[in-house]
C-alpha cells in the first residue's frame, strides 16, 4: 500500500484590526504542490469561511458558525468550487465512528473521523484511501501532518486538509459536550 507523509506549518497575520486577523496552515505536498488553508476567509456575522486553495487541488471552502476562530459543524455548508456538497453526520451517536461527518463529493463517499478521544487525531476515509491528519507542536512550530494511505488524489488531500481549520470538537462525545457547555456560557453574557 503506498503512504506518503506531508506536513504544512501553521502562519498567522496580526496585521490590522482584530477583526481582519487570519490564521492557517501553508506547504508543498510532493506532486500535489502549494497547498494553504486560510480562516476565517471571510466573516458573515456569527459565521466564518475557512478555504483551502494550492496549485493542483481544488479551490474548497467550508462555511459553518464561529466558534473560536474556525468555522464548526454547526450549520455547516461546504464547496468545491460553486459546487455545495451534502453533508451529514449523527450528533447523537455514542461512538466516534458512529459520529463521523458524511460527505459526498465528485460522486465518492467520504467519512471524516476522530481517530482518538483528542481532537487533534482525525482521519479521511474513502474507498481504498485513508488520510490521517493530526496536528502537532506547539506557538509558531505548530503544523499539521498528514499520513496518505493509498491512491490518493487532489480532492482527497484538499478535503483533509480544509478540515484542519474547521472546529472539529463535535466528532467526540467529550468535544461535543464541551462545546454545548462553552456555547451555553456565550449565550449566557448576551443577557448580561
């Protein structure tokens, strides 16, 4: 089975208002070329794009509500290109495969995983190829590394790669738990 290993050092520009700040990963991936993941992209109110775009994948874009500075799983909506892909998952699962986001895109099934209780271990899977990403180091060593097994191509990598800026607590039980609880919280000094 073949396995390739790339990893993309996380960036950030502080540059201008607190508003306009972006943050993300950036790198080449042997054949695949440049590849940045940028967020928030853009800002709509309470929602926020991240975009992965390179030199031989394909432009994607997932759109959900902030938390933090990543877009979650909450409301999501995802693109490739104009495209909007369907996605799907069972927040009310007990366990992390049963948890998993469901994505069809370019007519293949994808399911996007935790791999571990962390939130930083998650994995890509279709037919025949698994991407693992995990995100390691700390401050400005900080990078995502990504394991491919199998024949993978642009659109597989792309996919793994946007969802490194996407918060993906929820695909836990603990996460989900602790997202419910910090959304709570937020709520909450709206009335004060």
């Amino acid at each position: 089975m073949q396995r390739h290993t790339y990893s993309l050092d996380r960036w950030e520009d502080r540059s201008g208002h607190r508003q306009t700040w972006t943050f993300g990963y950036r790198g080449t991936a042997g054949e695949f070329g440049k590849i940045e993941v940028v967020y928030p992209v853009r800002r709509h109110g309470d929602r926020h794009v991240t975009e992965v775009r390179g030199d031989a994948v394909p432009t994607m874009s997932f759109d959900g509500w902030a938390y933090g500075r990543k877009p979650s799983l909450f409301c999501a909506q995802f693109s490739v290109g104009r495209d909007g892909i369907r996605l799907k998952r069972n927040r009310w699962a007990q366990t992390r495969a049963g948890r998993a986001l469901r994505m069809w895109v370019a007519g293949r099934d994808y399911r996007y995983l935790a791999t571990t209780a962390r939130h930083r271990d998650r994995a890509l899977v279709r037919d025949g190829v698994e991407i693992r990403s995990s995100r390691q180091g700390k401050g400005a060593r900080k990078k995502a590394v990504f394991t491919v097994l199998g024949p993978a191509d642009a659109t597989d990598l792309a996919l793994a790669a946007v969802m490194c800026g996407v918060n993906t607590r929820n695909l836990t039980r603990g996460g989900a738990v602790r997202a419910f609880f910090n959304r709570s919280l937020s709520w909450l000094e709206v009335f004060q």
